[in-house]
C-alpha cells in the first residue's frame, strides 16, 4: 500500500504539471490567435476603406470619360463647321476679292517656312547668312502687308466680315472642346492610376491579412487540441485525487486500527501489573484511560 501510494502521489504530481503545461499553452495560443484576428480585421477594415475609395475613383474616372466623349463630339462637329466655313470664306474671297495683284498668302507662308528651315539647319558663309535673312525678312513683311490690305479688303464687305467672324467663332468653339478633351482625358487618367494603386495595394495587403486569419486558424486550432488536453489531464488529476484521498484514508484507519491494538496491547499489560499490586506510572494511568479501562 505505501508503495502504490507514493506512486500514485507521483504520476499525480505529474499530471498536475501537464495540467499546467497545456493551460499555458492554450493560454498563450489564445493570445496570439487574438493578435492574429485584430490584425486580420484591422486590415480587412483598411481594404474595405480603400476599396471604397477605388471604386469612387473608377466611378469619377467613368464619368470623366463619357464627358470626354461628349466634347470630343462637340469639337467633331465645331471642327467640321470650322472647315465648312474655311471652304465658304475660300469661296467667297475668290469670289468677292478678285485681287489678281495679290500673290497666294498661303504659298508665301509656305515659302517663309522653308527659308526659316534652311537658316536654322544650314551651314552658310556670312554672305549668304546675310542674303537669307534679308529674304526672310523682306517676305515676312510682304506677307504683313499683303495681309493688311486683304482684312481692310474684308472689312469692306459685309459678307466676308460674317463668314469671318462666323469662322473665328466657330475656330475658338472647337479650340474649346479640344482643351476640355485634354484636360478632362488628364483628370480621368490620374483618377484611373489612383484606382489601380489603390487596387494593387489592396491585393498587397489582402495577402497579409490572409495570412493573419491562417494563422490565427493555427493558433485556434492549437489552443483548442491544448484546452482538450488540459481538460483530460483536470480529469486525471480529479481521479487521482480521489484515489489517492481514498487510499490516505485507509492509511489513517490502517494507522489508527494499529495504534489502537498496540494501546489495547500495553493497556492490557499494565492492568495485569496493576492487578498484582504493582505501582502504575502516570504515563500507565494515561494508556489505561485511553484503553477505556478507567
């Protein structure tokens, strides 16, 4: 009996330290699959912020490219008024300037152009440096002049002056829409590169709270197998100290049963000694007593 008892006390002592064991790693793995999901949900919360944000930029971006499509048909239709008036103020000029003195301007300006080119990409000798630029000179003073006596020509004649100012009105409309269509068409872009950051960052940080759920499902995992075991090992612990109560117990009586028998014993002796007349020490009075034989 002392034997199976000192090794039921040991496996007890065991078990407790088991017990211990899996509490603080169920403990400790709760805790960090706490850590794990706030960190999840912290990021799930940013992503749902910023995809927010993404999907008002597409929106914006969506918007501004059906306005770009509006002023491009706007400056589709100001351009082909522009080349329909250019084509009745050609016209009526033939028509109403019969000036056969006048050279084309057109061809004068295209003639400037070239001269223009050839000093600035040439190699030419002082002299012919000097030559080219009195040319170029003395064109574009022609041009000025013929220029001038065509819009006091122009001013002359109603019908020129309304295609005229037809004309300059329809050119300024289409130069409108073409600048609403490159500042609009730059707007749309920048909301179009801040939603794709946005998405792509999204995807970045998707994949770190993905992470942060499969480990907080690992951690999950790991403290409940620890909480099972924990709760086996308060079983065991629960069952041997049962046992092992029990078995003191019996050790106590075991204990007690002897020391009665041995008082019952020595009792019996002293009562004989008593009997023949042999003095009795107080220790003697006491194991009497508690032989219940006083």
């Amino acid at each position: 009996m002392p034997e199976l008892l000192e090794e039921l006390e040991a496996r007890y002592e065991k078990r407790k330290r088991d017990m211990e064991l899996h509490r603080m790693l169920r403990d400790k793995h709760n805790k960090e699959g706490r850590e794990w999901a706030d960190k999840r949900d912290e990021l799930n919360k940013k992503i749902k912020e910023m995809l927010t944000e993404a999907k008002e930029h597409k929106k914006l971006r969506d918007e501004l490219n059906e306005k770009v499509k509006e002023y491009k048909e706007e400056r589709r239709k100001w351009n082909q008024e522009v080349q329909e008036l250019a084509r009745k103020l050609k016209e009526a000029k033939g028509r109403l300037l019969p000036r056969k003195d006048l050279p084309s301007i057109g061809k004068l300006k295209k003639k400037l152009k070239e001269l223009e080119f050839k000093q600035q990409t040439m190699v030419l000798t002082p002299e012919k440096e000097r030559e080219l630029v009195e040319l170029i000179d003395s064109l574009y003073k022609k041009i000025t002049e013929y220029e001038k006596q065509m819009d006091e020509e122009m001013k002359k004649n109603q019908e020129l002056k309304e295609l005229q100012e037809k004309f300059r009105e329809a050119k300024e409309k289409a130069e409108h829409y073409h600048k609403l269509v490159e500042e609009t068409v730059v707007k749309a872009q920048e909301h179009h590169n801040k939603m794709v950051e946005l998405f792509e960052k999204v995807d970045e940080i998707r994949k770190e709270a993905d992470e942060a759920h499969r480990l907080f499902v690992e951690n999950k995992k790991t403290a409940d197998e620890e909480h099972e075991k924990f709760i086996a090992a308060s079983r065991d612990v629960k069952d041997f100290e049962k046992i092992i109560a029990g078995l003191r117990q019996k050790k106590m009586a075991s204990k007690k049963k002897k020391e009665k028998s041995e008082i019952k014993r020595k009792a019996e002796e002293i009562y004989e000694k008593f009997k023949r007349g042999e003095p009795l020490t107080t220790e003697d009075i006491l194991i009497l007593q508690k032989a219940g034989l006083l």
